[in-house]
C-alpha cells in the first residue's frame, strides 16, 4: 500500500469514530430519557442485544451510552453478568434529596439576591403553565408535563442565581431526582399532588421576589425533601403492584 493510499484511508476511520461517537450520543440520549421518564424499572435487566436490535446499532454505540449512565447513576453494569437500572435502598433517596433539598436551597437563597425583574416574569410565565395544567383531566399529561416545567421553573431559579458552578453541579441531581421518582413503580407520579407543588412555588417566588434570602432556601429545602413523602403516600395508595425501588 503506497502512502496515498494510507492517507486516502484516513478521512475514512476519522469519518467512522466519529459516527460512532454521534451514534453513542444519540444512544445515550434515548436511553437516558427513557429512564427519566420512567421507561425502565429500577432493578430491570438491560439487554445489549435487545437495545442494539431496537437503535439498529452496533455493540459499541450501546455500551459507550451505558458507560456513561453508570457514570450517573442511572445504570450499574455488571462484570460478567450484564446491565441493569439502578435501584436505590429507602435510606440512599432519604439522604439524596436531603442533599439536593440544601444545594437547591442555597441556589435559591443565592438567587434572590441576585434575580432581576426580568426573571421574575420568566419565573411568573412557567408556574402560569403549572397553574393550568391542574386542569388537565389526563393524568399521564399532568405528570409529564409537570416534570417538563418544574425543570422549567427551578432553570430559571438557577438563571436568577448567575453560577455556572451551582447550575452545572445541580444538573446531575435533577436527572437523578426524575429517576428517582419515576422508578417507583407509580405511572404517572406527582400527577395528584399538583395543587401542593404549585402551592411551594408560589412561596418560593414570593421569596424571591421579596429578595429574602433565608425564606427562599427555607421554601426550596422543604419543597425539594418534601417530594419523598408525596411519592412514598402514592406507593402506598397503589399497592403492592408499585414500590419497584427504594423509595
């Protein structure tokens, strides 16, 4: 083979890890959402096979992504044995949002001192979405859009506080919380408990707006931890055929 020749070659394998690279990417980004949306359950036996058959891709694709929700959390593989979503004992979701409840709070403490007017309507905007949704007879479109604009509502908390640091530490544990909560075993989770949420946000915006910094991180703790206690009543109420993980 001349030098052309291997030089020809080149543009090639560059061309084929980097669709390999977009491949993954995209691998990971439905499994990923798959597993937010509680597609999965917690303990569920991931299939290689059975992922590459469904994204029509190679092996390497599907286990770039789940190497990198391992390194999430999301999912655990195991050596020898295969794939499966993560499933947290009660105590590990406890002191999770116990820690994404203070980091949250001190977001939101950090962010009335910092929000500018315009945010507060951004803020008004999303919670308006909230508000209506009450009334949406679906239970399956309550709780998916509410998760859609709860992440609405506390990005603009975040915009309000101006620190990458913070938002970008707070990212991963949003992605665990939707996780969390929708591996429970419960089909439409938070769909029920609408009137409670919006009720939280409204106290936290009026400490925002007031720029009380001590109210704001009082009001973000509480409604972050008291997520765990809504979902555990609506494993309760369902019975035995939910509670697929920890919480």
């Amino acid at each position: 083979m001349t030098m052309s020749d291997r030089s020809g070659l080149r543009p090639a394998a560059g061309a084929a890890r980097s669709s390999s690279v977009r491949l993954g990417s995209l691998v990971y980004e439905e499994i990923k959402e798959r597993l937010l949306e509680g597609g999965y359950a917690a303990g569920e036996r991931l299939q290689v096979e059975a992922l590459k058959a469904q994204f029509q891709v190679s092996k390497q694709p599907v286990m770039e992504a789940l190497r990198r929700l391992s390194g999430e959390g999301l999912v655990e593989i195991i050596p020898q044995v295969g794939c499966q979503v993560c499933s947290y004992p009660p105590q590990e979701v406890d002191d999770f949002f116990r820690l994404f409840g203070g980091l949250e709070g001190t977001i939101a403490e950090v962010a009335a001192a910092r929000r500018t007017e315009a945010q507060l309507q951004r803020l008004a905007q999303v919670e308006d979405h909230i508000a209506r949704l009450r009334a949406e007879v679906d239970p399956g479109r309550r709780s998916h859009g509410y998760r859609v604009h709860n992440r609405e509502f506390h990005a603009v908390v975040h915009e309000m506080a101006g620190s990458q640091i913070m938002a970008a530490t707070s990212q991963r544990m949003w992605d665990l919380s939707d996780f969390l909560i929708n591996t429970t075993g419960i089909s439409t989770p938070l769909s029920e408990a609408l009137d409670q949420r919006h009720a939280d946000h409204e106290r936290i915006t009026e400490a925002l707006r007031a720029q009380d910094g001590a109210a704001a991180r009082r009001e973000m703790e509480s409604h972050i931890a008291g997520t765990v206690d809504i979902i555990r009543l609506e494993v309760r109420a369902a019975g035995p055929a939910a509670g697929r993980s920890g919480s």
